[in-house]
C-alpha cells in the first residue's frame, strides 16, 4: 500500500509497510498512478504512450526503472506481514496506570470530559491506602517489565497532593525489591502550584503537563475557577517558575481548542512567546451537540490552521527560533517498533486507570462507563476477558484501520473517542482520524521542508 | 536517483524482527491525554 499526497510544494509518497517515505518528481507522482507490482523488465509501451504527451520517453523509462528499483529493494508497495504479530502482546503484562487521585477540582473547564472533576460519580480524593493497593498491583502484574509508569491525574492531583508524595515514597520503597525503576508524570491546572510542589514535581516527576489553552483570552473563556473568573493570570507566572526549575526534565504546556479558536496557531505561539519550548494543542474531545465541539463543518478550517502552523513554525526556525509541537513530532527512522504500532496507547492491557474507589478502568476516558469497569483494586479483581478484548483491538482487527495507510503511525487510535463517538471500540471517529492523518501529513512535509529547502 | 528522494531508513520490517519488547512508554502518557499518536515515540531498547 502507498499513499501518495502533494503539500508545501513538494509531492510525498509513503510506502505504508517499511514506512519509507520518499520525495518524487511530477513524472513519478503521475507514473505511481498508474504501475504496480508485478512489474516488467521495462516500462510497458501503453504507460510510455500515456505519460508522453506531458514527459520525455526517456525520463519515463528511468523513471519506471527507479519505482522498479525501489520495490526491489522492498521500500515501495512493500508487503503487509505484520498481522502474525498481532498475537503477541496479549497476554502482556500491566506497566502502566494512570491514578485519579482526586475526583474533584478547582477549575470548571466548559469542556471537561470528567464533568468538571468527578466523573459523574461525586467528589472524591484517593486514599492512601488505595494508592498503595495500586502500586502493588502494578508491581505484581508488570511481569519482566522494567519501567514503570505512573500518572497522576484527576480531577486535580494537587488537591490531594500529600497522597501523591506519599504515593511515591511508598513506590520508591519498593522498586529495588522487585528490580523495578518507576517514572512518575502528573497532569495539573496550576492553580495550588507552590514553591514546595514545585520542588517534589521537579526531583520526582519524569514529566509534567501544564494545562494552559494559549492566549488569555482564550484560557479564560473555557477554563474557568468556581468563582466564574479565569484562571490564566494565577497559572501563567507558576508554570513559568516550575519550567525555569525543571532543567532538561521534560514538560508539556498543554492546551485544548475548540469550534471557538480555529486560528489555534495563535494559542501555540502565544505559549511559545511566554516562554515554553515544549507546546501541545490539541482538539477538544466532546459532543458533537455541544457549541464548542468540532464537527465535520469545522475540518477545513482546522486543516488550514495545521497547515499555518507548519509554516509559522519553518519560518520560526529560519530566524533561529525552536520548540517543540507535540503532534507534529514524529521520528521516521527511530521510532517505536512495527509491534507497538499495533496497538495505540495499550488502555486496558498494559495500561489501566484506577479511581479514588480502587475501581480499575481501561483508561482515564473511560472512567465512570459502567460497563467497561474492569475490577477494583481494593478488592483484588481484575476482568481478565476484557483486557483479552483490549489486547486484541488492533489494527488488523478494526475494519477502517486495516486499509487505511496511516495505520502505523496512529495504531488504530483512541478505543475511548471510538467507543465515545460511534459505540464500539473498533470503529474509527471520522472526524479523529481526518484530523490525525492531516498532522501528519504536515508533519512529515516539515521534514521534508528541513531537509531539502521550501518549495514554494 | 534522479526523479526520486528517500528521505528515511524505511526500517519498519526490521524493527518487527527486533521488538516487541515492551519498554516504551505507554503512548497516551507523556503530554497527549486525550488523543493517540505512537509514532512521535522513541524506541528504548
């Protein structure tokens, strides 16, 4: 399979099973039209006579011997052999989780997909005692799996930020009996930042992510505090502290956009010009009948704004400026393995989330979904069947990811927005996936805008 | 080659040979909460 697209001047061509990604001339991008495999010693006399009227004979003939080339070497219309992988990773162990440490909060976020903090099911903060129950059940079903994650999220961790320290000194304990190493990341809105938490997020948190939406104005119309006030003045100066404190430890300024800021890039550059190197904006996840939602009729104006964005960030570099946007990060030589693209994210086989109840849910997403409560923590059970059912959604087994080419870099997407939006955890969002194959293709048009010049 | 630019290693066969062993982070964890992308990963092998 190949998927070949023009943007930024440049004509793409992506070869879907080596991930090889190639940079073509108009003739080749017209010939690709028109050959596959099983090729001949030549180039057939009916493609010549069809491609003359606009190339020279002889450039279509080295042109057919290069795409010949190529396929020789396995690098265009290269074969699918990966379903027999598929297989493996069900039986893998559990390494990461994601601990809502406090179903509450202190900020009302129009857009919240945990109603405001407490998932529907009341304001809660974890016990200790859960916390633990947690971290020995991570510890005893992660098998040989050496790192451990652990993320803190809510609701707002700070709200019951004496448990999360004691949550990680408890861990720390009991890494060198079970040979484990763990990594903890928190998600915060700012709000109860102090220069204590500063310091413990800093020495003991491998990531952390700032929710902040970009320009104030912005910030300030959906992330509200209880009084109906924005947060954006509170939070900006601690988020500004913290990150000046972390040295080279990684972090995320995280935003949100929605129907209201399609001119996104400006939320992104807004951050950027505070300061923040490390910047994600990402589309809100909501109902469709909610006014900020994005539907259908938004998706050309979020494809224009991605496309700004690239070239605000190209010309950005050019001036000798950098940071990093999350969703066009992307490594086409050195990243994860053609096994982990299987899978997405792992939610409920080797990553679950736990309630302040010690209800055991396959992610975050799904907290509160009754039917997809899989045991709790505090009791010892853990539904097995389903997190088999997890294991095996995976690309081949998700009708739209099977035949689409960008299957290994998204993995078969969010189970959580599939079953949200469309009632099954193997059917892809449409407007997720439209949204995502976009990002990278821009993405991958940055590189090739790095490596080769611009185009245009 | 004239009319064409390889511009990666295009090693995605060979890193199924080599993988699967698990030591990557989970995806959803590092900033993006709420929408997957797997291929802005590093290997840790």
């Amino acid at each position: 399979m190949i998927h070949k697209y023009k943007l930024g001047g440049f004509n793409i061509v992506l070869d879907v099973n080596s991930g090889g990604v190639h940079v073509v001339d108009d003739l080749t991008y017209d010939m690709l039209d028109n050959v596959e495999p099983p090729f001949e010693e030549e180039c057939p006399e009916k493609i010549v006579e069809k491609l003359s009227r606009f190339y020279e004979k002889d450039e279509i003939m080295s042109c057919y011997d290069e795409i010949v080339e190529l396929y020789n070497d396995k690098i265009l219309f290269s074969e699918d052999d990966y379903e027999k992988y598929a297989k493996y990773s069900i039986a893998s162990p559990v390494k990461a989780m994601c601990l809502n440490i406090a179903h509450d909060c202190n900020l009302r976020c129009k857009y919240c997909f945990a109603s405001t903090g407490d998932f529907g099911k009341g304001r809660k903060l974890m016990t200790l005692e859960t916390g633990k129950n947690a971290i020995d059940f991570l510890l005893e079903n992660s098998g040989d799996r050496q790192n451990l994650e652990l993320d803190f999220f809510g609701g707002e961790p700070l709200m019951n930020f004496d448990v999360v320290k004691q949550i990680v000194e408890y861990a720390r304990s009991r890494e060198g009996e079970f040979g484990k190493k763990f990594r903890f990341t928190i998600t915060t809105n700012g709000l109860l930042l102090d220069d204590d938490k500063i310091d413990f997020i800093n020495k003991e948190m491998s990531n952390v992510v700032l929710s902040i939406d970009g320009r104030k104005e912005v910030n300030d119309y959906m992330r509200l505090r209880v009084d109906g006030t924005g947060c954006y003045d509170r939070i900006l100066p601690k988020f500004k502290k913290l990150v000046a404190q972390r040295g080279d430890k990684e972090y995320y300024v995280r935003g949100t956009f929605t129907k209201y800021n399609l001119d996104f890039s400006e939320d992104v550059f807004s951050l950027y010009n505070e300061g923040f190197d490390q910047i994600s904006v990402e589309p809100v996840v909501g109902d469709s009948s909610e006014e900020y939602a994005l539907t259908e009729k938004e998706i050309p104006a979020v494809f224009a704004e991605y496309e700004k964005l690239a070239r605000r960030i190209i010309n950005n570099e050019k001036q000798g400026g950098k940071f990093n946007f999350f969703h066009f990060m992307l490594d086409l030589d050195q990243g994860p393995c053609a096994i982990k693209r299987l899978r997405g994210c792992g939610c409920g086989n080797d990553y679950v989330a736990i309630t302040p109840d010690g209800d055991i849910y396959p992610c975050h997403q799904f907290v509160g979904i009754e039917e997809y409560k899989m045991g709790n923590i505090d009791e010892g059970t853990f539904n097995l069947e389903m997190k088999k059912e997890f294991a095996n959604a995976h690309v081949y087994s998700k009708p739209e990811c099977r035949k689409c080419w960008a299957k290994f870099y998204c993995s078969g997407g969010c189970n959580a927005n599939n079953y949200q939006y469309m009632g099954d955890i193997h059917k892809a969002h449409k407007i997720s996936c439209e949204l995502e194959k976009k990002r990278l293709e821009v993405a991958i048009m940055m590189k090739a805008v790095r490596a080769f010049g611009e185009q245009e | 080659m004239k009319h064409i630019k390889t511009m990666n290693k295009a090693n995605l066969k060979e890193s199924a040979q080599k993988g699967g062993c698990g030591k990557c982070q989970a995806s959803c964890q590092s900033a993006c909460k709420t929408s997957c992308t797997v291929a802005n990963q590093k290997c840790e092998r």
